[in-house]
C-alpha cells in the first residue's frame, strides 16, 4: 500500500507568526531566516511522518508541499526513497496524489484550524479573504475539502499533526479513528505553547506508523451528494464577482453557494471561486 502525504506549515511545531511561513519574497523576513527555519521543521516533520509510515508497512510514500507557493519543502532531508511534489499548479493541489492507483492513505502534516477557530494559531481556510467554508451545513476547513478529494478516490485520512484546536475538528469531523498529534497548544491567533521539535518528530513518527498499520480499518471521508457547499468572504466585492458565475447563487452580502454532483466538482468549483474572489478592494 503507497500514502500520500499533505504536509502544510501553519501547523508545525514552532510556527505562531505570517512572517515565519513566508518566503522572503512573498513578505517574509528580508534575510528569510525565520521562514528558512519553519521550512527546515516543516521538511524535517514529514520526514517523520514519512519514516513512521515506511515502518508501519507503506511500499511507497510521496509527500506532497501543500503550503503557499508549495516551493517549501527541502527534499535532502526526506528519507531516501521517498518522491516528493513541488509546485502549485498541481490538479489536486494540496492532496495530489491521491488519485494514483495503489494509494491506500492520506496523511496531514503541519495542519490548521478552519477560519474563525478560537486559539487556533494562524487559523484560516486556503487564504486571508475566506471567511467560511460550509458542505451540506457543516463547517469545515482545509482538512474536510482535503478529505472529501481523498474520499472521492476511496482513501482514507489516517493521521493528523498540527495545533491542537486543528486536532480536536479533525478528531470532530474526519472522526475520532483518525490518529492525530498535536505538536502545539493554541493560546492565540499568534501564540503557542510547543514542544521540543525532536519531542514533535517522534510523536509523528510513530503516529504515522500506527496509523499505517491501521489502515485497512480507516473508511474514507464523504458526504451526502449532491452537495450544497456555502463560501463567505471577508467582504461583499467578493461575493459580486462570484455571483456572477453560472451555477453560483448569492445567498447574502458576503456568501455564495452551489450544488455539486461529486467532491471533485466541489473542490474545483472552490477553488475557482476563490481565484475569482481575489479582487481588489479600493474599486
């Protein structure tokens, strides 16, 4: 059995700042040394991951950078062996991968708290202008569209790490099957209280095994279709453009909705709408 896994950086230990998981160019630190140190602990903990699920009987693994300009992860510290994905334009973007035959599981690494969480550090859903996701009434975050894609191709999500508010909706959600580490205890949108980073990394690791070997057992994450899927933003110019698309119905000043045949149509249909958001907001 091959696992894929998704490993973001707003979710592992250490990181409580936008200026930490922010290349240099993209607004980081000029010198980019604290966002050199989060990619270096984002690498190092799916590395972790990587090695637990090897030794807990994966025959492949491919760990997917599912952060920003996915350009993060630093491969020479990945396990020999192990393939990697880089690069944003990517199909299925934070769970590429899941599509290919033999693959048997989904990991998440570093992941956060859905938008609007209390305590969740860096809390927030695919960008800064998302307010709110919704499948069916239900709020959800990068971990339940993530997990819908995996469960449109009959893989399971297995394992989790990042902050412990994170934990506790995927534990809610995704189920209380899914093996979860929480590496960070939220105090604040930008505070944290962490473990050591090797203490982190070997939690992981042997998380990842566990969940691995357990796997067979894992049922993939899925809902009712068609699905009604609700999307709010931070402000009404949003809402105008998306409205515009066919198929998109305005629902109030800062919410639009659709209806989906399939978790894949939903996944691209929010992803899209989330491109036509980006609009300025000075006219």
């Amino acid at each position: 059995m091959k696992v894929v896994i998704s490993v973001d950086m707003e979710g592992v230990c250490g990181v409580t700042s936008w200026v930490q998981v922010s290349p240099p160019e993209f607004g980081g630190l000029v010198n980019g040394t604290e966002y050199q140190a989060a990619r270096e602990r984002m690498t190092r903990e799916a590395a972790a991951a990587a090695e637990g699920a090897l030794a807990g009987g994966a025959t492949g693994v491919l760990v997917n950078d599912s952060h920003d300009g996915m350009r993060n992860l630093l491969p020479d510290l990945l396990p020999e062996g192990v393939r990697y994905t880089s690069g944003s334009d990517k199909p299925l973007s934070m769970v590429q991968g899941v599509q290919e035959p033999g693959v048997g599981a989904l990991l998440f690494v570093g992941y956060h708290a859905r938008a609007g969480s209390v305590r969740g550090p860096l809390a927030h859903t695919w960008n800064g202008f998302i307010r709110n996701v919704r499948v069916n009434g239900r709020d959800t975050g990068e971990y339940g569209l993530n997990a819908l894609v995996a469960g449109h191709y009959g893989v399971p999500v297995v394992f989790a790490s990042g902050d412990d508010v994170a934990m506790a909706e995927v534990g809610n959600e995704l189920g209380e099957g899914v093996v979860r580490v929480a590496v960070k205890e939220g105090l604040s949108s930008f505070a944290a209280v962490h473990l050591h980073p090797l203490e982190a990394q070997r939690l992981i690791r042997e998380g990842a095994k566990r969940a691995v070997q357990a796997a067979s057992e894992g049922k993939p994450y899925r809902t009712t279709w068609p699905a009604r899927a609700e999307l709010s933003f931070n402000h009404q110019a949003r809402a105008d453009q998306c409205e515009r698309v066919p198929g998109v119905e305005r629902v109030d000043g800062v919410t639009v909705a659709w209806e989906s045949p399939d978790a894949l149509h939903l996944f691209q249909t929010f992803r899209m709408l989330a491109k036509v958001a980006e609009v300025r907001l000075d006219g």
